[in-house]
C-alpha cells in the first residue's frame, strides 16, 4: 500500500478516539521555546488517554523545528512565522493555527509606576537608534503623568532565527516609515543598536535585570515572570495592554481559509481593543506519510489538542482557535468525496440502527487492523488499493473480494474503513454499486467515529474485545 501517494490525509485529525492499543508510538514535535508547556500539558493528559502514545517536544527555535520536520526527526513543527502556500506545496507540507498570541515590548524603569504608553513610531525610533533617552520629547508627551529619567535607553533584540523578531519586524514595518526600508521584515535582521540575546527567556532575564532596558516578550511568559509590560497605540488611536481579551479582538473576524494556508495577517489590526502585535501559532505537519500507524497516532494527538486542549492553552494566557475555525480547518482536510452516486452515506447511530435490523457490515481494511479491532459482527473483506488515492481512479488495478458480499443483490450492506481518510471504503461502495448491489450504505466516518460514539467494538483476540 504506497501511503506516499496519500494527498491532504487529515479528515481523521478531529477523531481523537481511534484506538491505539496495538501499538506504541513517540511523537516528536519540534518548535520555540515558547509553546513547550502547552505541549507538556496535552502530552500528560493524552497520554493517559492513549496509553500506546506518547509525544516529546523538542524546544527549540521555528527555524530548527523546520529543519527536523523536514529531515525525518520530527513529526510536526511549530511556528509564529507561517509559509506561503507556494512554500507549502513545494515542501509538501501543511499548517493550520491552533492559538494566539502577543508580542510585547517590556521595560525596565526603576520608580516609573505603572504602564508607560508606547506608539509605533517611537518604538521603531528606539530600535533604529534615533530616540537614545526615556525622557525624549516624544515619550514626556505621551506619558505626561509619568517621571521618565534622563538614563539611557539600554536597549535588546533576539539573535537571528528566533521567536518573536518576524512579528515584531513586521508591526513596526507598518507603522514606522523608516523601518522597512532601512532593516525590514524577518527572522534575521540588521539591527542598527542593541545588544543580542539568545532567545526570549533570556530577554526577559536581561530586562528584568537591567535598569533603563527595553526588549521584547511574549505576552504569556512575560506576565508568568512579572516583567513590566507597556502600553501600545494600535491601530484606532487606542492605548491597551496585552492580554487575552485584546489578542482575542485582534483575532476576530478573520476569513480564514484553507486556499492559502491559513495564512492571515493579525498584525495591527483596525479594532478599538486589539493588541497590535497579534499572531498565531501553527502546526507544520506532512502532507504524506509511509506510516499509517504513525499518521493515525499524530493527527488523533492534534485532533485532541483541537478539541480538548483549549482549557491548556487558556490557562497558560494564551488563546485557543475559536470554535468558528475548528470547522473550517476540519473541511479543508477532508480527503475523499462527501458522498458517493448510488450510496447513502450514513453515521454511526445509523449504522447502529442498521445492525440492529440484520444488515450486514464490510471491513474493507487491512486483516491486522480487523484482527485488532472493528465493528461487532463486521466481515473483513479488505481492499486491496493500487489505484490513485482520487474520486477519479482506474479499478481495474484494485482487488476486493465481492465474495464476502451478501448473496442476494437486493440486501442492503454498509461498507467502511478508517474515517474519511481512508479511501478504501470508498472505492469498496462504488465497486459494490457497480457489482448491482441495490441498498449500500457508506459509512464514512468508520471506525473512529464508532469508537467516538462510545459503542462496541469485537477483536480476533477475545481479550482485547470492549
């Protein structure tokens, strides 16, 4: 079976109850720094879900969690930089969000109470060197209550490739007319002033460590640490804060879609309490795999996290992907056709009533899967697939036993295999369709939408049956 020929495998990615039980599987995911407690909390409560799973992060940078995405060393990557669709499709990779978050300036001002306001402009002016003092004019005017000090602006920025900087290059792009022309938008820049530090923990140890410094954070671990954190004009003339609910309003309202990789721009956006320097956070994943065990095990993971991780991710001041997206994401992956001429596509409470009047049911997956687990009076007729993974695929090059059918034509029969994904039942119904069968019934979601439903299921080995 080539799975490499496999395109946009991912309509299982939402049913996280697929049973693991026949095999022991290490995830590795590769990314920042920064969403490592997110993935340390999902991997403790999914693995004692899925004892046969368990999943390792490496906290890295996005540019190393790439590298070993793509070398093999990692199962996913995870990044606040995402790639273009073009990027994608020559990489063979897909990425979709799963949180927001913010990028915040922090400062050190001894005696200074409160929050200081910080627009675009000067924030850029700091970094390019023009503005050298807290007490400048153009701070002393927006910070009219505050006793800013004649000191030095001490100021830090990330080494390349590291977290943070592509968010905070491209606000300031925006907003400043100086800052795309003179250092740009990336990972790697020419800083004009400053000192460098490794990654963003360090900046919030320099910057809370050094008096008169400025630098840059992440809203969630900046807040975890106690850094003094600012007040920036957005968009609509606003001074707010980072928190979830203006990360949460810059997010609003965005079309994702799945045309473009889910690619949006959340920086700076037109809404009175966004937080102008919102991102999101993606999944970089495969599009193919020649591991199905494997695929099956990470996309339940994700589809977990998805569903029942948004807790995690809040508790950690983040925030989760609204329940409006969830859906889209889950379209985008599916990967047979919705229906098929001549079939009823039916669910697992219907399949239930089905069997529950005497109608027969084809496995069409492979002996080891039925042997492990499948549907309680189910027949394994498996489909033996060497044609395109395509609504548009040659038969002649496909074996299924048709013998395993029921004898008489005018017998109703449901056919499945493994959810959406698995194109096996697919091409068993039109194949069943084709052979005259009258009554045929596709259960699309197969096994893992039976296991999500709580019901039954029979094995070879009468001691692994639930």
């Amino acid at each position: 079976m080539n799975i490499k020929k496999y395109s946009n495998f991912f309509a299982i990615l939402f049913l996280s109850a697929y049973s693991f039980s026949s095999f022991s599987i290490e995830l590795i995911g590769a990314g920042r720094r920064i969403p490592a407690p997110i993935f340390e909390l999902w991997s403790a409560q999914y693995t004692q879900l899925r004892p046969g799973v368990t999943i390792r992060y490496h906290a890295v940078s996005a540019s190393e969690g790439f590298k070993q995405l793509s070398s093999g060393q990692a199962d996913f990557g995870e990044t606040d930089h995402p790639l273009t669709k073009e990027e994608l499709d020559k990489l063979n990779l897909a990425q979709f969000p799963y949180m927001f978050s913010a990028i915040t300036p922090v400062v050190n001002l001894p005696k200074v109470e409160g929050q200081i306001n910080l627009t675009g402009k000067i924030l850029g002016d700091i970094y390019l060197g023009k503005i050298v003092k807290w007490n400048d004019p153009a701070l002393v005017d927006i910070n009219p209550r505050a006793k800013l000090p004649n000191e030095k602006i001490l100021v830090a920025h990330l080494v390349p490739e590291r977290g943070g900087t592509y968010n905070l290059s491209s606000y300031l792009a925006k907003v400043h007319p100086e800052w795309a022309g003179k250092v740009g938008v990336g990972v790697t820049l020419n800083w004009p002033v400053g000192k460098a530090v490794e990654n963003l923990y360090e900046m919030g140890s320099y910057v809370k460590n050094t008096p008169y410094s400025i630098g840059y954070s992440e809203n969630a671990y900046a807040r975890k640490n106690q850094l003094t954190l600012v007040k920036l004009q957005n968009s609509s003339g606003k001074f707010v804060s980072p928190h979830t609910g203006s990360i949460e309003e810059a997010s609003r309202d965005i079309k994702w879609q799945a045309s473009n990789g889910f690619r949006e721009d959340l920086i700076d956006r037109s809404s009175p309490g966004a937080w102008p320097i919102t991102s999101a956070s993606y999944f970089l994943i495969r599009k193919t795999s020649d591991n199905i065990e494997r695929r099956v095990a990470l996309l339940g993971f994700i589809g977990w996290g998805l569903n029942r991780g948004d807790m995690h991710v809040t508790s950690l001041d983040f925030l989760p992907v609204p329940r409006t997206l969830t859906p889209v994401i889950r379209n985008s992956w599916n990967d047979t056709p919705l229906a098929i001429e001549g079939a009823t596509l039916a669910s697992a409470v219907q399949v239930k009533a089905l069997l529950a009047g005497g109608v027969a049911i084809i496995d069409t997956r492979v002996e080891t899967e039925y042997n492990t687990e499948h549907i309680p009076g189910a027949i394994n007729a498996p489909y033996s697939e060497k044609s395109a993974k395509s609504a548009v695929f040659n038969p002649s090059q496909d074996k299924f036993d048709l013998s395993k059918l029921p004898a008489n034509k005018n017998d109703a029969v449901i056919i499945y295999c493994n959810a959406g994904a698995c194109w096996r039942s697919y091409k068993a119904a039109i194949a069943t369709i084709k052979a005259g069968y009258k009554k045929v019934y596709w259960f699309r979601g197969g096994m893992p939408e039976w296991i999500e439903k709580g019901y039954p299921t029979e094995s070879s080995f009468p001691s692994a049956s639930k």
